[in-house]
C-alpha cells in the first residue's frame, strides 16, 4: 500500500504475499521477548499496527484473544497466513487508520501492544494515539510500546533515508516526551540500541540502526 505521509499513513509498498514467512520489520528482539514472556498476559489484546505479524503469534500465544489492526489489508493477511492454526481461532483482523477515532467500545482491551511504528508519528498525532489508546483500554490494562530514537537508515551508497514528518528525537526527547505523556500511568521504561538491522523493503535495502526505548505502562 503507497504511503501518505502527509495524512501520517506511513505503509510501505511491501508485496507481502510474496515475502517469506519471517517479518519484513526485522527479527523479534531479545529484549520484547523477554517483557511479553515475563508479563501476566490474559484477556483480550489489541496488537496495534501489527503489520506483518511480528510478536503476533507471541501474543497469541499467552493472551484468550488477539485484535490484530493495521492499515495494510496485505500486511493483516500475511499474519493471519503465518498464525499457528490451533492458535487461529483467538485471532481477529482488522484494518483501521490509528490517526481517526479507534472504532471500538471504552474500557474493552486488556492490553495493548505496539511495536515498531509509533516514533513515526509527529507529537500533536502521537498524543492522539494515545489517548485513544487510553479510552479502550480497562482500567488496570497494560499497554507495551516501544519507540525507537535517533534513527538512521542508511542505504548500501551511504545516503539515508529520512520518513517526511517522523520527529526522530534523541533519547533523551523521547524519554521526557514519554513521562509527561504517560504521567497518569505506572511505567516501567528500559533503554537499548538496536543492533544494525537490514530491513528489505520496495524502496531497497537499508540498515536501521536506533536507541529504543521499550515502555510498559499500566493504566
Ligand atoms: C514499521 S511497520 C511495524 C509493524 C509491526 N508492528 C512490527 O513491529 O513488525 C509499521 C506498520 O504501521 C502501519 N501503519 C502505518 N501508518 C498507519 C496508520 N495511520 N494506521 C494504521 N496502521 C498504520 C503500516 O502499515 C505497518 O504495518
């Protein structure tokens, strides 16, 4: 799907019908991992511009049910494709745009997940986000994120990639950004680098390399 960056769609015109069954985004990192396999996670789960199903099968995995959404109708039919079959069942997908209104109830979610996107979003359509986030959340709902900062992605000549509008902050933006953001929340914040990824996309290949920061925040 073509991106729009101007209306914050930020897809990328990746065929995955026609990628392996491994994630486009890079492999599942260490520390994720170990938060999604140390944490109580029960009930219902919103796995939040899951793209093409990294973590996913995770999730599936310890929560009884998980809302899979992206933009990507393509990307949503790859993770339905890679879910383990005796897991299906607890599966839904559904496309949505994550900048509009989330078109589900107050107080539904047990726990929201999203990984590898949110950075993209400038700040006044990230808070957005989030409150909505809040809003369909249950009181005591856990959302895990995780944001990475001081992004490179630099093609096989040298030159980088730049995304129209991402805010790319420093670790140290980021991490004020966030507690004001998430004051009303408990947070739990872990800070890492993310080793030299090659990401394989329409647009070529690139290196990613960033800081991240992975957030679990309980409401
Ligand atoms: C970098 S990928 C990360 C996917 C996945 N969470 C992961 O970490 O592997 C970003 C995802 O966000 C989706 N996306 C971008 N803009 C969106 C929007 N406005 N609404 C919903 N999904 C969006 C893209 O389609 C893509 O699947």
């Amino acid at each position: 799907m073509k991106p729009i960056e101007q209306e914050n769609i930020y897809t990328d015109e990746v065929d995955y019908a026609n990628t392996p069954d491994n994630s486009v985004w890079g492999t599942e990192d260490k520390a994720t991992t170990d938060l999604l396999d140390r944490l109580d996670i029960t009930g219902k789960w919103l796995n939040l511009c899951a793209g093409d199903g990294r973590f996913n099968n995770k999730l599936l995995e310890k929560a009884d049910e998980v809302i899979a959404v992206d933009i990507d109708e393509n990307a949503l039919q790859k993770l339905a494709r890679i879910a383990p079959k005796p897991l299906r069942k607890k599966l839904t997908t559904k496309i949505i745009n994550i900048v509009k209104p989330f078109s589900f109830e107050n107080n539904i979610f047990d726990g929201v997940f999203c990984v590898g996107t949110l950075h993209l979003f400038p700040r006044p359509v990230f808070k957005g986000i989030i409150s909505e986030i809040g809003r369909i959340l249950k009181s005591d709902g856990r959302i895990i994120i995780d944001f990475a900062t001081d992004i490179k992605r630099t093609y096989p000549n040298g030159s980088l990639w730049i995304v129209e509008n991402e805010p790319n902050y420093t670790l140290e933006e980021a991490l004020l950004f966030l507690r004001e953001i998430f004051q009303d929340y408990t947070v739990n914040i872990k800070t890492g680098h993310v080793d030299p990824e090659k990401v394989k996309i329409n647009k070529g290949e690139y290196v990613f390399t960033s800081n991240f920061i992975l957030m679990d925040a309980v409401k």
